[in-house]
C-alpha cells in the first residue's frame, strides 16, 4: 500500500499522557538533524503533548510530523499546522521549496519516515519491560484488544490504537511509552515479504504470538507457504531469553522450532500447555468453553475462533503470574471489538457484526459459528468482496460461497465484483439462494422486507467493502 493511501486512512493518534516522555537530548541523536528557528523552544522540548501527521486534527503543543506518499506530502500543510499551535514541525530537506523562507520552527531531516521510526526506536530501548508482539492472518487485533484488557487488570499497559499496525502506526505508538508502562502489545501488520522484519526491528519485542497463517493477501505472498515464511519471522526475532506462544491448531505454527527461547504452546485439538475444550454456544454465537479441564470460561464475544484467541491471552496471562480465576475475570469482561463479531440486536433479530476485514479462513470461520448456533429464524449471510486475492481471487470466493451453502443458510446475499461472479458460476438450485446486490442501500431494502424476529444476520467482508454500512442502512430505515 501506498504511503499517501495510508495516510489518508489512518485515524489519528492521540497520545494517552499527558506528554511524550521524549525530548531534545532525543532528537540530537539523530544524524544530519538541522534546527532552524528553534531559539525559543528548546524549553519546550520536555512538553510534547503528542505527534500528528494530521495537520486538520493537530493539538496545541503537538509536534507536526510532514509525511510524504506518491501523491500526498504533508510540507503542504505546514500553514494549516502551525494555525493548529504545533510546537515544531519535522520537515523533509527535499521539500526546502516549500518552506524555504518560513519563521516556523523545524526539525529539518533527510526522511522524516525513516527519522519517525529511528526515534521511537530510540525511546523503546530506554525501556526494559516485556514487549509482546502479535501478528497472524486473522485475528491479531481481537488478541490485542483482548490480551491488552486482561493484563490492564494487575498492570500499566501501552497498546496498539486501532490499526496502527503497520511502518508508520509501529512508530507512533512505541513513542507513547513512559515510565508508567510496565508492559506493551504491539500489533503487527503485512502483507508484503520483509516487512515484519522491518517492524520487529523497530519493536524489538521480546515476546510473540503468531494467531493464525492462512491465505491472506495472496495477490503480495502468491502462497500460503510465503505468507507462512513472512509471519513465522516474527518467532525468529525474539532474543533468547524471551517467548513465543505458539498455537498448536495451526499446521504452519506448530511445525516452527525454536530450542533457545521459552516455548509455551495452546490448542483446542492437542494436549498443550493451556488446553481449551468447547462447552456450548449461547443463543447470540458466544461460546462457553473449560481450560485445562478446571475453569469454565463464558465469553461475552460470538465465534468459536474466539476460544483459541481467549487461550492465547490465557498463555500469555499464565506466564505473567495470572491465576486461573483472574484469566477468567478478564476474559469474561471483555466486550467485542467494534465490527469483529460484534453482536447488534434490532427488532429482535441478532446481527453478527464481522466486517472489520475478510480472507477465506475467516470467512469459514464465521460460518461455522453461525453454524453452530440454535436457529430459531432464518439465516442470512451478507458478504462482499475479499481484497489482496490476486490471481486467486475468483476461485477463492467461488469455494467460499461454496462453504457458506454448506451450513445451509436461507439465503447469501453478496457484493462486490468477485463475490457477483462467483456466484453466477454456482450452478444448480443453489445459485438461487445467492442474491446478489449492486450497493449496502439495495442489500438493506432487500432485508427489512424480509427479516422477522430471531432471524440471525452474518455480515462480512473485506475493510474497504464496508459491509457495515447495511446495518447502519437497516437501522436508520426501517420501519420508515
């Protein structure tokens, strides 16, 4: 993905002290770093309330931070962020055209990108504390969130915000980290080869967990054994004397050696050192499940995936000192991550919430939760297209729509030009249980004509699909 694509969609950052704990001993340290107009604020270096590559959103006291993409560079903005009251602004000298004459106080670099994250490299090693790690192919996210929510319990927690996964939200959130941490989980994000390297690099975490290796982003990593090379780096990076979790459920995951760092693996379906058994599904998809057959877990989050996501956390949890009970309390408490098997009641029917992003894994993984629960109503699949699929794509949202016959829905309704095609290639009976719809308002009218109470509605798909938006359609017009 393209810098400026990045930019633009990426929320932005907000620092959760009240200052970064960085300064301008800091910023000495960076080479060929030139300081212009800065008489007056080198004072003003121990209150940095944050950093912004928004110049539209940027604080008073914020450091504006001029990014640049192949059609966006933040040197235009420079105006706009010191209208805002930014302290400084860290500006490229290439782009000396733009402010060759300004009386703004700049942090003058050769790559302000690669200067971004020399820093927060700088200020993630002030600090000796555990540094865990997340990747996989589906469920990193929900992980963070999770894990992240049971530690806070006993512990100071730095954490990724949002998306902030990837070369440019790595940076952002290791420079948050201050004396108050006692412990950070730093989500990473890719979908090209080299780049967790490039990540685990300016992290240096010391822990890892690898959720899950399946075919994401084929149009970058081509095979899923690529894709599998990519994320198992990660387990390569952690020093010695550090850990990795290892998920036993999945073949790629649990073929990785490594003698000379602590090991402590997890799994549903093999004796491991946390082990989870399923119990039952309530009515809304949540499972109830039993670790090491002793603590009964009841998760207020849908999808049966979310039992090896829970034992992951537990792992974690168990090596920090966490008793059993505590896990529970911890787990029990945490609520579903926005757009990630997020429960949405309305007129009494259950809507499954899960369009944050989609791959084929996560698409079966959805189902077979849908699957599994008691079905009082009718069930309706809603899914748009998966992203990154490359020259996979039609025959991997073929086999997906496939799948999702196989649980024996009411009717799929679908999105989106791969999931279209797909779906005038079924052939037989079954191609008439596949709706297809040109945009969100359309797929919502077909709904509200036809939902009725203790319907079950799965709504997913790929992030720029925005499949949310039909239930945002359907709750603002029906009953209209």
């Amino acid at each position: 993905m393209v810098l400026n694509t990045i930019l633009m969609n990426m929320p932005l950052l907000r620092t959760q002290q009240t200052m970064l704990s960085i300064g301008f001993s800091d910023f000495a340290k960076i080479d060929g770093i030139q300081f212009q107009n800065f008489e007056n604020i080198e004072k003003d270096f121990q209150s940095i309330n944050g950093i912004s590559t928004d110049s539209r959103e940027i604080n008073p006291g914020e450091v504006f931070w001029a990014l640049k993409g192949d059609t966006f560079d933040g040197h235009n903005f420079l105006v706009k962020a010191f209208e805002q009251s930014a302290l400084f602004a860290v500006v490229a000298e290439d782009a000396k055209a733009l402010y060759k004459n300004s009386s703004f106080p700049l942090a003058i670099v050769k790559d302000t990108l690669a200067v971004l994250q020399q820093l927060s490299s700088i200020q993630r090693q002030k600090f000796d504390i555990p540094v865990i790690a997340i990747t996989g192919s589906n469920g990193k996210t929900t992980v963070k969130e999770m894990l992240s929510h049971v530690l806070q319990q006993k512990l100071s927690v730095l954490k990724t915000e949002g998306n902030f996964n990837n070369h440019i939200g790595c940076p952002l959130t290791l420079l948050q980290l201050n004396d108050v941490h006692e412990a950070a989980v730093i989500e990473l994000g890719t979908n090209h080869e080299g780049e967790l390297k490039a990540l685990a690099d300016i992290t240096e975490p010391n822990q890892a967990i690898i959720t899950d290796i399946s075919g994401a982003h084929l149009e970058f990593f081509n095979t899923v054994e690529t894709v599998a090379s990519e994320k198992l780096s990660l387990f390569d990076q952690i020093p010695v004397d550090g850990v990795i979790y290892q998920n036993l459920d999945n073949p790629f995951i649990e073929q990785y050696r490594r003698h000379d760092a602590k090991t402590i693996t997890y799994s549903m379906q093999k004796e491991a050192d946390i082990h989870g058994d399923l119990l039952a599904l309530n009515e809304v998809g949540c499972p109830r499940f039993i670790i090491n057959n002793k603590t009964e877990i009841q998760l207020d989050i849908a999808g049966l995936h979310n039992i090896r996501n829970a034992l992951a956390v537990a792992a974690v949890a168990t090596h920090f000192g966490f008793t059993e009970e505590e896990i529970k309390d911890g787990l029990e408490t945490f609520k579903a991550y926005s757009k990630r098997m997020q429960i949405i009641k309305e007129k009494g029917v259950t809507f499954i919430n899960d369009a944050y992003n989609a791959n084929p894994s996560s698409m079966t993984a959805a189902f077979n939760t849908v699957s599994a629960m008691a079905r009082h109503g009718k069930i309706y699949l809603v899914l748009g297209d998966m992203f990154e699929l490359g020259d996979y794509a039609h025959q991997l949202h073929r086999d997906v729509l496939v799948n999702a016959l196989g649980i024996n829905p009411d009717m799929i309704c679908v999105m989106g030009k791969h999931m279209i095609e797909a779906a005038e290639s079924i052939n037989g009976n079954s191609r008439d249980r596949i709706a297809r719809f040109e945009n969100h308002k359309q797929m919502a009218e077909y709904l509200i004509s036809r939902l009725q109470e203790k319907d079950i509605v799965l709504v997913k798909g790929s992030r720029g699909m925005a499949m949310e938006k039909v239930i945002d359609s359907l709750q603002n017009n029906w009953g209209q």
